[in-house]
C-alpha cells in the first residue's frame, strides 16, 4: 500500500486544504451576491452552480498531485475505472446543497486523501462559518479559525501551531444531545431517538445540515449521530478522519465495522457516530 514520505504527505495537506478555502471562497460569492441555478440530480436531489462551480475549482487545484479524484460531480464513473486505485481523493465540493439553497449556512467543502481504502487526512471547511476542521491520521483533530485571513501561504506545521486540537471530553452542554439532519429523519430515526429517551430522559435532538454533524461530534457538541437514510462516500470521508482523530468512530449498523472507501457501490451503509466503545476480545 502506498504511504507518502512526510514532505509529499505536508504537501498533499497544504493542496486540500488551499482547495477548500478558495472553493470556500467562491461558493460565499455566489450565496451572498448572486442568483444561483438549481437542477435535480437522477436520485431527486439538488445540485447549484455552486456546486458545479466548487467541483471545478478543487479538480483544477489538485490536479498537480496526480492523484484521481472521485467527486460527487463525477459519480457515474465505473467501478471497473478507479478498482485499481490504491490512493484517491474524495470530494465534496458542496455539501449541504439543500441549506444553501435555503440560506441555511451549515453547508461545507469536504475533501479527503484517502488511501488502501481508509482516509488518511481530510479536511472539512463552512465557509459560511469561518471555520476548517481537519483530521490527520495518528496526529488527531484540529479546528482553524479562517475567516478573512490569508492562509493560503501557512505551511502544514503553520496549520497545526495555530489550530485548536479538538477534545470531545470538553462538553459544551450538559444534556445528552442527539444531532440529526433537517432533512432525513425517518421512521428508524425517531425510533433511535424513543430508545434514547429511556436512558436519557431529557435528551436533546439537534437538527445540524451537512457534514458539519460530525465534526461539531469532534468538538463535544453532541453525544451521537446516527444515519438510518443514504449517504455516499464523499459526505462521509473528509468527517470520518476528524471523527477517528478524538478517538470516536462512524461504524457501519449492520456489521459494526468502520466506514470504507472506493467500493464498488459508492453508498455507505447506515451509520452510527459516537464515541469509539474499547475492542473486547
């Protein structure tokens, strides 16, 4: 399995990571000043110009590190093409289409390097927000401040020396709190929710959009997050590192294993997000 030299891996950082915040970039432009088209894509979702615009941006950006990429904007490509592919980006230029569309601005970037299957590092940006998540694996999770700065330049140590690592331990709020999505709570989910309720009698549920679900998971807003409704690979990626850096897992309901990647069907399985539970032998 390939493994980058840590000059490669600081460099393949730093490309994702200027990705995100120059598609970040755009897609604010076109949410605070523009009229945007919308379109529906084959499985009844929705798909900007922001969207299409993002996934140019980020292609152009990481075309140097000659490394295929798998998009949701590329999605119809065969399993018979990227089978072979032991390194791969994953991407999702715009996650979170239907809260962009609504003004909501819990939409983010979500790039991932993923490699034999696993993420190695990815990064999550809300452009909306001002704030990048990143998770590195074997070094943990981190939150960065974007904002108006100019962190185009900041090489990976940069990044790290000025980043918050997250600790889910530091809770924000005392109540055990469930994150859910606005659009995709279902039958299953309530259900989750009622078994919840009976260890937890005042639980909360928090309805959060995108990927931002996870790494608010990460930085101890929320004590779980499950999915009962379809996701692909690249709403997922980017999020699982950050996840995994603070010691949490986003495992598979029905065998309990963790998220893989580059499979031949690019859905995940339905998924839970919490605190990783120790192995018992």
């Amino acid at each position: 399995m390939y493994t980058p030299d840590n000059e490669t891996f600081n460099e393949l950082f730093q490309s994702a990571f200027r990705a995100a915040i120059i598609a970040g970039k755009r897609i604010l432009e076109i949410f605070y000043t523009e009229d945007f088209q919308v379109s529906m894509k084959s499985d009844n979702s929705p798909l900007s110009s922001a969207d299409r615009e993002a996934h140019e941006i980020i292609k152009r950006l990481l075309l140097n590190s000659r490394i295929p990429i798998l998009s949701e904007e590329g999605r119809d490509m065969q399993f018979e093409e990227r089978k072979s592919w032991d390194i791969l980006w994953i991407v999702d230029p715009l996650d979170g289409t239907r809260q962009f569309i609504q003004k909501r601005e819990e939409f983010t970037v979500n790039i991932a390097l993923v490699v034999g299957g696993n993420p190695l590092f990815g990064v999550v940006y809300a452009p909306a927000m001002g704030d990048m998540y990143f998770g590195v694996k074997d070094m943990g999770s981190f939150k960065i401040s974007v904002g108006d700065r100019d962190l185009l330049s900041y090489s990976f140590q940069q990044i790290i020396a000025e980043s918050k690592k997250l600790d889910p331990s530091v809770k924000t709020n005392g109540k055990y709190t469930i994150l859910a999505s606005y659009h995709h709570v279902n039958k299953e989910t309530l259900e989750y929710i009622d078994k919840m309720r009976k260890t937890y009698p005042d639980v909360e549920v928090k309805k959060i959009g995108s990927s931002l679900k996870m790494c608010m998971l990460a930085d101890g807003i929320g004590d779980v997050y499950v999915r009962y409704t379809n996701t692909y690979e690249w709403d997922t990626a980017a999020a699982q590192t950050i996840l995994e850096g603070v010691g949490w897992s986003i495992n598979a309901l029905d065998t309990n294993e963790p998220l893989t990647y580059n499979k031949e069907s690019l859905l995940n399985p339905y998924f839970i997000c919490k605190k990783a539970e120790p192995y018992m032998s």
